[in-house]
C-alpha cells in the first residue's frame, strides 16, 4: 500500500491543493476559508439541503454526505468534524481504507476524553478516561483515525465571534454558576484553525495535540469579564448546588481539568493570537462593531 509521505505533496499550508471537510462546521469553516484564501479548492459536506444552501457560499463543491458519491484522491487533505456513532467514526467506516490517498488527515476530537482530573493537568499521554457516552465514541473514532496515519486535535471548549460569552451575558436568564475550584480550558476558533494549517505545515502522521489557550478558568469569571466589556451589570451569581442544571450540564460541571498545550507548542511552532479569554473576548467584542 502506499504510504502518505510518499505522496508528492506541499511542504507548507500554502502550496494549494483539494480540501475535503466532512461536517464543515465552525471551525472547519475558518479553516476552510484560510486555505481557499491560498488557493486551495474546499469539498465541504452536510447532511441536509438547508446545511447544504449554506455551504455554497463557502465551497467550491457542496456534497450531501451520506447520500451523494464522495471520492478522496490522491493528495488530497482530509478533515473530519463530523459526530462520531457508536461504533466510532463514520467517516472512517466509509474512508478508511482509502487514508493512504490523502496527504493530511486531520481529526477533531475533544478534551472530555480525559474524563475529571480533579483539576489537575491533561497532556496528550494522560490516560484516557472518557465519563460520557458521547467521549467513549470520540476515544474510539481517535483510535481509528490514529492508526490510518491521521492526526488527533483534542479540543476544549471552543468559542469565537458569535459564539461566545458575549453573547452568553446578555441572554435571558443568564446565570454565573459558581462551583468551588472549577476550571475549563477553552480555545478561540482561529487559535484551532492555526493549529491545523501548522500541522498540515509539518504533518507527523499519528500523532494527538491538544489545542487550547494558555489561561484554564471558571466560566463565572468569563461570564463576568465578558458582561464588563459590554458596560451591562453581570449575571447572577448562583451555586452550583443550588442551579437545578439540566443532566447534561451536570455532567460538564463534574468534570475539571487544565489542559496543556506545551506539545502543539514545541513541535509546530504554534503559539495562540489569543492567549487568554480577555483576548479572545476582546477580539469578538471588535467584530460585533
């Protein structure tokens, strides 16, 4: 079989070739745009009409997937942010064997596959200890991927224009939930975006980043820094205890852990445009005009 570092490929993020993003969501999309920018032509998929109306603008080619015939060629990067199932990643069911075409595999994975760490450090050795069903399945499409030769971003939780706690500060009912000692990391959409184009730079097949800011905090200290900027009185604060929070969100608050990004750091180059959430949010803040 061929090997992938056989390929004739690009030694930088630059040279332009054929993107093909399965599930070209919010991140992937930045991504995207980067490289189009360069040259690059972007297969995007979803699994909708309407997904796919969206998509047009974005891409050089709009693909109802599953459904219509999707091929990956020789060279191309691949991209997959698509929702794992219970027997792992359905894009690999689908692709897999067909990995050695592609010059860069990137998969998008989550930092909830660490489980709780009681706050202490996750790196990309820490033993994995997914507590959700939905982490189990991302531990399984990671194996996968991890051994077709791709490479694994373990990211936080993601925010950028648009979504972030901006918008959060001002929603109807907003509440800062106060839980003694909680932490999260977090990752601005275009700190991610970067990390991919600096793989794709110098691509190491197999391997497993996490890609986050420099500062893991409480999101009640986001939630406040975020109503200061926009000059409105801060949520609420209520304990943890005492929020009635849905199963979900309990489960999100029973994990706590800093997540290091020393690796992606030292081996790519990268460094984050916005080192902090008060960067970050700032950043947004600039975009909402």
């Amino acid at each position: 079989m061929t090997r992938r570092d056989e390929i004739a490929g690009p030694s930088d993020a630059a040279a332009s070739g054929r993107l093909v993003a399965i599930g070209l969501g919010y991140v992937a999309a930045a991504f995207a745009r980067g490289l189009r920018a360069e040259g690059w032509r972007i297969t995007g998929t979803s699994r909708s009409d309407e997904g796919l109306a969206g998509l047009r603008a974005q891409c050089d080619e709009a693909v109802r997937w599953p459904g219509e015939t999707l091929s990956l060629g020789y060279g191309d990067a691949l991209l997959i942010s698509a929702p794992p199932g219970e027997t792992g990643c359905p894009v690999f069911e689908a692709f897999g064997a067909d990995a050695a075409r592609a010059r860069w595999i990137g998969y998008l994975s989550t930092t909830g596959v660490y489980g709780d760490l009681a706050g202490g450090w996750a790196f990309e050795e820490t033993p994995l200890n997914p507590q959700s069903p939905e982490a189990e399945r991302r531990a399984k499409a990671e194996a996968q991927w991890l051994d077709a030769g791709g490479h694994v971003f373990r990211l936080p939780g993601i925010y950028g224009p648009g979504r972030s706690a901006l918008e959060r500060a001002t929603a109807p009912g907003a509440r800062r939930i106060v839980k003694a000692g909680q932490v999260f990391s977090r990752a601005h959409r275009d700190d991610i975006a970067a990390a991919l184009a600096a793989s794709m730079a110098r691509p190491n097949p197999g391997r497993v980043y996490n890609v986050c800011d420099d500062e893991p905090a409480g999101a009640d200290m986001v939630l406040g820094f975020a109503a200061e900027l926009l000059g409105v009185p801060a949520p609420p604060e209520v304990a943890f205890e005492d929020a009635a929070l849905s199963p979900m969100a309990q489960r999100f608050y029973a994990e706590c852990k800093r997540v290091s990004n020393a690796r992606v750091k030292a081996e790519l180059g990268w460094r984050p445009a916005f080192p902090t959430y008060r960067e970050g949010l700032k950043a947004c803040l600039s975009m909402m005009g």
